[in-house]
C-alpha cells in the first residue's frame, strides 16, 4: 500500500487531479498498486482566507509520503510570486528535489513540426539552484545593503550584498548560484539516468559563454563524471539550443540543464509535442519524497467548466507509477493514454470533442481492455 499526499491547489488543478485519482483507482483494482491519499488544503483559497501559504505539520507529513501529487498553483487574486514561491518553490526546496525531470515525446498529430520527427527528450533540470535560489531584492537610495540566508538540503548559504551607486538610483537584482556539491550530484544523476535508458551522451545546456564562473565550473564536474562513466558529453548554448529544438528534436537523448533555462526549454518541449496541456513533471528527491504535477498551471479562465484538458496530469500519474516501481502500470497507462489520442478521444484544446471527465472515462476503458 502506497501512501500519496493529494494537493489539488488551484484553478483547474482540483479537476484535473480528480481524474489521476480516477485513472489510479482502476489501475489498483487491475494490478498489484494500491494506495492511500490523504488530502492537503495548500492553495490560493487558503491563503485568501488567512494568509497561510504551508505550514511546518504539513510539512512534516507530506515528508513521509511515498509522494505527492500535485495540481497547480496560482489564482488571478493573488499578487504573482507569492503562491508559486511560497508553495511550489519552497516545496521543492524543503524536500531537496534536486531533479525536475520533464519527459517531451512527440505525440502525434499533434506535433506542430512541419517535418515529421519521432523524438523523445528526456529534460533533467536542476530544480534548487541557480537563478531560482531566492536570493534577490531591491536596493534604493537609503538602503544600499542586503543580508540573504539560502537554505538547502546541502547547506545553508549566508551572502551579504554592499553597494554604492552614482549617481544614485534603484536597483533590482537576484543572484544566481551553483555549489560544487550541487553540481556533483545534478551530474552523477544525469549521467546514471543516460546510461540507465540507453543514450549514449548527455548534452549539457548553459551560457556559458556569458556566465562563466557558475556554468564554467559545471562544464567542468560534468566532464570529469562523464570520464569517469565513459559516456559522452556534448555542450550547448541555450538559444543554440532552442533553435536545435525546432529542426533537430530526434537527435537528444538525456538533456541537463540549469534551472532557469530548464524552465524555458521545457514549456517550448511541451509545446513540440502537442502542448501544454500534455506536459508532465517529477520533481525527484532519489533518497526522499518526490512530488508529480502537470506543468500546465492553473488555468482560471476555464476552472469549473468541464475543458481542462486532463492528459498531463495523468501523464504525472505515469510517472509517479513508474518513480514508486510499477514500470508495467505505468507503460499500460502511457499506452492507454495514446490511444486516446489516435482515436481524437481529446478535449476542444486538442481538437475533440470531449469534456474532462469523458477523456478519463475512455482511458480506463482501455486500461480495462
């Protein structure tokens, strides 16, 4: 018996999460997974009421989860940053979920592609460093220094900013940084991940070019991990990187890349493959609770109104499976998952005709079959 801590959180995640829980339900009456959810109250509407974001007993219990799923985050009445930093990136920080893998595989056809590519890239992002670490502020005219604590399953971080300026003016800034340590393990994992399904190479994704000292120093442990494997390294810019995604796709295996431009190279893989609606995440602790979202956010404009799409969220119910060692009710739910969408048994967004609910009934059909 798996135990699953279910955060709907905001928008169209509610409904969307609705459905995995469905599809979960089937597969557990159908094979050896079983679980139990426990529910948690973390979002916009909470946070509306009476200003709490997350609290230190839910952390505690979403940390002996066996994982956690994940809805969306964010709502229109809420000043932006606020949810997604005091939620989503907290959570990922507090639990050490030093991984963001994001699967893009072409699903046709709805790949906007003008060539016909069959490609499946395996995004692994570095999800607790970088320019995402927090360490940003203002500096005005009056005050001119900042005193910053980073807390890390690592280390912890103390950086003291001094500044003059003339003439005087105001200043906004965030810090990006990248630790040895930090580093050493991104790559030990990327390099494990490749030769564990097969890729021959890890590219390695920066600018390096532009910010030496951070992505110099992680070319660097790269190379030397990559030796000590024997598995080969390739290195490429990040806008070098997104043109090669246009025209080029099939050619990427296993790709690292640093948190900031992991965020943007992902939501353009999404789209490469049929959209945002279709887009899945892990956020991946190896030795601790993991967390699974569809990448999709919160969607308010259609909450409530039966047209969320519902395939990413269940594409991070594949991967939870698959993360929690149930390879083969993963693989039957990916498979189910594809033929709903060669049958056009999609949503409006996808160019069906379905409501949400109707999509998950026709995949547990499959499943059932």
């Amino acid at each position: 018996m798996r135990s699953l801590a279910i955060i709907p959180g905001d928008g169209i995640g509610p409904e969307v999460i609705a459905e995995g829980i469905r599809v979960l339900e089937a597969i557990s009456e159908i094979s050896s997974f079983s679980f139990e959810a426990e529910y948690f109250e973390i979002g916009s509407e909470r946070y509306l009421r009476n200003g709490i974001l997350i609290t230190d007993e839910e952390y505690d219990a979403l940390s002996k989860k066996d994982a956690i799923y994940f809805g969306a985050i964010g709502d229109p009445r809420v000043r932006p940053g606020i949810l997604e930093k005091g939620i989503l990136l907290a959570m990922r920080a507090r639990f050490d979920q030093y991984i963001n893998l994001r699967p893009v595989r072409s699903w046709h056809p709805y790949v906007p592609l003008k060539k016909h590519f069959d490609f499946n890239m395996h995004f692994l992002r570095e999800n607790t460093e970088d320019f995402y670490i927090g360490a940003g502020g203002n500096l005005t005219p009056g005050a001119m220094e900042q005193d910053m604590t980073i807390r890390r399953g690592l280390y912890r971080l103390d950086l003291s900013l001094k500044a003059k300026a003339e003439p005087e003016d105001e200043f906004g800034f965030e810090i990006g940084v990248l630790s040895r340590k930090g580093v050493e393990r991104f790559a030990e994992y990327a390099i494990e991940y490749a030769i564990a399904h097969g890729h021959h190479r890890v590219t390695l994704v920066d600018k390096a070019n532009v910010c030496p000292s951070m992505y110099g120093m992680q070319r660097t442990i790269f190379q030397e991990k990559a030796d000590d494997k024997g598995i080969e390294m390739e290195y490429m810019y990040v806008d070098a990187m997104a043109m090669a995604m246009l025209i080029r796709p099939h050619t990427f295996g296993t790709i690292a890349v640093p948190n900031l431009f992991g965020d943007i190279l992902t939501d353009l893989g999404a789209q490469l493959g049929g959209g945002l609606g279709m887009g899945a995440s892990g956020n991946i602790n190896p030795n601790g609770v993991s967390m699974f979202e569809p990448i999709h956010g919160s969607a308010p404009d259609i909450a409530g109104q039966g047209k969320a799409n519902p395939f990413a969220a269940l594409m991070a119910a594949k991967m939870m499976l698959d993360h929690l060692g149930y390879a083969g009710e993963a693989e039957m739910l990916e498979s189910a998952l594809t033929v709903s969408l060669q049958q056009n048994a999609t949503t409006p967004d996808l160019g069906g005709s379905l409501r949400t609910s109707e999509v998950t009934d026709f995949v547990i059909q499959q499943l059932r079959h």
